[in-house]
C-alpha cells in the first residue's frame, strides 16, 4: 500500500516498497539465527554477503558505519588491469585483472562502469622511456585480448590537442592505453542491494561491541546501534570479519594476544573544477614505483594518490595540508599550473590500503587478499581491490567450503554450480536510459538532459524509479544545487531503497554532492529535514 510523507519544502509524494526501517532490521538480525554473521560492510563484505546470498546461505551484514563509508569508497574509482604490474612480470594477474574488468563492464555493471582512455606522458629525463613504454602498453592492451583498442605510440602536439591542459614543455611523446572508471559509492550501494535482493539482512552504523562464544567458538557478535544506542545481538554459526583497517582490532576481540596481520598505507586524492575538455585521463610516472594519476570524473578532476605508512587511527584519516601539496606538485609534472590552482579545490580525501605486514616500505607491498582463520573460528579477509572485488567474494567462498567439517556445506550450493555473472541491480545500456528518460516524458515533466545522463550513468534502469517520483511530485524534480545534476528525488530514493540515515550518506556517498564542493550548509539541513521525516 502507497503512503504518502511530507517532504519540508518540497511537498508530498508517494512512498513504496521501501527498506525495512532500522529497529525492524534489528528485530531480524537479533531473532534470527544466522549461518554467516559478515562484520564489515566495505567491498570485501558486500562481495561475500551477495555471493554467500546466492549460495543460500542465511546471510546478515552489519559495519560501523556507512557501507563502504571508509577505504572503499576512498580509491582512485578506477576498474583496471593494473599498468604497473608488468614491471614486476606479473602477467598473469594482469590477465586475470582485465578478465574481471571487462566482464564488470560488459556484464556486470554496464550501467557503473565506464571506459576510459589513458595517456602516459614521457618526458626527457623521466624515469621510463617511450620505447619501454610503447612496448609496455601494447603488452598491456594484448593482456585484454585488444578488446578495448590497441596500446600505442602518440605525438605531443596530437595528445594536446586532446587534453589542452597536457604540460608539453620536455615531453617526447605520449603511450596511450585503456581502462576502465567508475564511482565506487555507486558501485558499493548497488552490491549491498544484490546482497539485500539475493536474501541478505543488512544493517549500516551498528558497531560490534563483542564477540559471544559458545564453547570457545565465535558464534556471533553484540552490537549498539550508533544513531539512537539500541543495544542487540546477532547469533551466527560463523562469523567473517571483513572490517578493513580495523580487522586486527575484532580479532583481538576473538584472541587478546594474536599478533598484528596487517599494516595500513595511505592514499589521498584531491578534486579540483576543470577548466578545459579533458578526453583522456594522465597517468604519470613519478620514479620506478609511483604513478600519479589526473583522471577526468564526475565533471571534475580527481588528482592523486599518495602512498604512506600509516600509524594512526584509521577513524582520524584524512588528507591534509601536506598531502595536497603533494598530489598537486606530482601533477605539475604533467598538468599545466592553471589547471591546477588551489581555488579549483572543491574536495579532498584519505583511504587506507590493507597490506599484509613484512619488511620493507609499503609502496613495494604486495596488494593480496589475505584469508585466516582464529583460535575462535572466526575467518579475518584483509586486502584486495576494487577491479577484483567479485573474484574476492568467491574465494572466500571457496574457503568457507573447505573449513574443517564443512560446518556450512550442507546448505552452501556448490559455488561452480552458481552463475558466474550475475548482473548489479539496474542493469541497463546508460546511453538507453538516459534516451529514454529524455523522450518518454510528458512536457511539463522534462529531465534536464545532464540530470538524465547523471541518472543513467548512477543508477541505470532504476532511474526510471526516480522519474515515477519526479512525475507524482514536480517539485522532486529541482536540482539540489543549480552546479549540480542531482535532484532532490535522489535523496528520497537514498533514504528509502538505499539505507542512507545521515546527511554524509547522501551527500558523499549517495551522490556526488559532497565532492563537487555542493553541500552547503542550506543544502544538509534540508537533507537533513528529508532524513529526519523517515525517522519521525
């Protein structure tokens, strides 16, 4: 049955088919029994809960936060094969990247991820020369069985002619490849909800306080719920900690004296206004190691990364003054000053890469996905990255099948016997969408073509969710901000299909609002007021 809520400042429109509210949520995962409790709602746990859903298991996923509200939604948003893998001759990963790559692209998520063209500007005394790099990119392009295009050799004055803010000063010429782009927010939310879809019971902001036992086994986990202090458990016959920078803290949980698993690297990135077209992203090399990327996104620019030890506390990690320093005097190296003012900066953030420990700097860290199990039973994953995030998901599957006595065997379907492919919600050509939210409108009910594209390329077919709205209530339709495509339906839609609970939820991870330098203070209260209607 339809109700209808009032929106402050925006009228009334219809509600339906939402999300269970979160004391409902908390009644299911505290009633229920559980075969796998997943703590840690990142790409590593979204990956195994959707992938533990489909297998039939009985599935609950909690984290502290937001889903995805820490590293993984903190990268370089890139869907790629890994470049500079080949330098260490690691081919065979690479193979493997641009396998999972294209099938995120073509299969997957056609609808979140999108193709990108690069350019690597080799310039006099640089650290890689043209000839290395032209045969490297061909390489590179043969890996992905030339699907994309053929890695090759360009002139400088062709490069700028393309990306007029290209630094030509020095450069001898310009290897060109291919990869792939997304939002990873985006990306996150849509597998929480195939997790939710395949049977999955998610819950984001709910911290686990302790671990319950049974007879010397970690069967389960207590949790408050950090918006109003709810205090619940969840009972589990096995629980997967998959809280990124924080798994060694939960199995100190399950062992007080287990030694450190893991160290944490630091990436930061800077968002800046572009001024000009930019056609192709810049990956630049800075010495043997290092690439600094400027890639073209979400009509912005995204500079970075940065790659540090970090020690702290990965709640306090943040990009600061010395890390922008950094990412922009890397950039100069290939980007022109004016492209790269400090009055162009709308947005600045920090991750942490999960790194196995060893010796050595972290910049030469091997970057693995670590699966180990504690004197508890609890299984910890630590690592991987975003291009690989279903082939993660499916390892950890593979481990939970061959755990000594089987304990989920018995209701696991065997995992080659599941679809491999199984599509992202709103699966859909974006070009179509955005085609038909365009011409399938009645006229005083038009989409702003940019808004119309922005909701293709977020949401694919569930845009035409949002127009529905749009069309019960007009007013829905506004834009939140005259710079920004967004519309106010979005934020609705956020609060009721994609457990979106604070103003950070929408602004930063909902949408593109916050990295666009858009969330003003008018903006989050009246964000905050739509938040607040579902809660009352």
């Amino acid at each position: 049955m339809t109700t209808l809520q009032h929106v402050p400042g925006l009228g009334t429109h219809p509600i339906a088919g939402r999300n269970p509210g979160r004391a409902e949520t908390r009644e299911l995962l505290s009633r229920a029994g559980y075969d796998l409790l997943v703590i840690g709602g990142g790409i590593l746990g979204t990956s195994v809960a959707w992938h533990a859903a489909q297998s039939g298991l009985r599935v609950a996923m909690v984290d502290a936060g937001d889903f995805a509200g820490a590293t993984s939604s903190a990268s370089s948003k890139l869907v790629h094969g890994g470049l500079r893998y080949l330098q260490t001759g690691a081919v065979k990963l690479v193979a493997e990247n641009h396998m999972e790559r294209r099938v995120l692209a073509k299969d997957v998520a056609p609808h979140l991820v999108n193709p990108l063209t690069f350019y690597l500007p080799v310039y006099k005394g640089g650290p890689v020369g043209a000839a290395k790099l032209g045969a490297g990119v061909f390489a590179y392009s043969a890996l992905s069985a030339f699907g994309d295009g053929v890695g090759r050799i360009i002139s400088p004055s062709r490069a700028a002619a393309a990306n007029p803010a290209l630094r030509t000063d020095d450069l001898k010429a310009v290897a060109v490849y291919y990869d792939h782009q997304m939002n990873d927010s985006r990306m996150a939310v849509m597998t929480v909800r195939a997790a939710a879809e395949a049977g999955a019971v998610v819950l984001n902001h709910a911290e686990v306080t302790g671990l319950r036992f049974t007879h010397g086994r970690v069967t389960g986990a207590d949790l408050r719920d950090r918006l109003d202090g709810t205090e619940f458990g969840v009972d589990a016959r096995l629980v997967l900690n998959a809280t990124g920078p924080w798994v060694d803290h939960l199995r100190q949980m399950e062992d007080k004296g287990v030694a450190p698993s893991i160290r944490l690297s630091k990436g930061a990135h800077v968002v800046l206004k572009r001024k000009a077209p930019w056609r192709a992203a810049m990956a630049t090399p800075i010495d043997k190691y290092r690439i600094t990327f400027a890639l073209p996104w979400e009509d912005q620019l995204l500079l970075g990364t940065t790659d540090e030890e970090y020690t702290g506390d990965p709640a306090d990690v943040a990009a600061t003054e010395a890390d922008i320093a950094q990412i922009l005097d890397e950039a100069a190296h290939s980007v022109r000053d004016a492209h790269l003012s400090r009055d162009l900066i709308t947005y600045a953030f920090a991750g942490l890469r999960v790194l196995p420990g060893g010796p050595g700097g972290v910049e030469k860290a091997k970057r693995e996905t670590v699966v180990s199990e504690g004197s508890g039973g609890m299984l910890s994953v630590a690592g991987g990255k975003w291009t690989t995030y279903r082939h993660i998901g499916r390892t950890v599957m593979a481990k939970l099948a061959k755990l000594p006595g089987g304990p989920l065997n018995e209701d696991m379907e065997p995992l080659d016997q599941l679809p491999r492919r199984v599509p992202l919600p709103g699966v859909a050509n974006p070009n179509a969408v955005a085609h038909r939210l365009l011409v399938d409108r009645d006229p005083g009910h038009r989409i702003d073509p940019l808004t119309a594209r922005h909701l293709a390329t977020h949401y694919g077919a569930l845009s035409f969710d949002i127009a529905r709205m749009v069309n019960e209530d007009p007013a829905l339709g506004e834009r939140i901000h005259p710079d920004g495509p967004e519309i106010w339906a979005q934020v609705v839609y956020a609060r009721d299909h994609e457990w979106a609970r604070t103003a950070d939820d929408v602004l930063r991870r909902r949408t593109t609002l916050t990295v666009r330098g858009l969330d003003t203070a008018d903006v989050r209260a009246r964000v905050e007021a739509l938040l607040a209607d579902r809660r009352g």
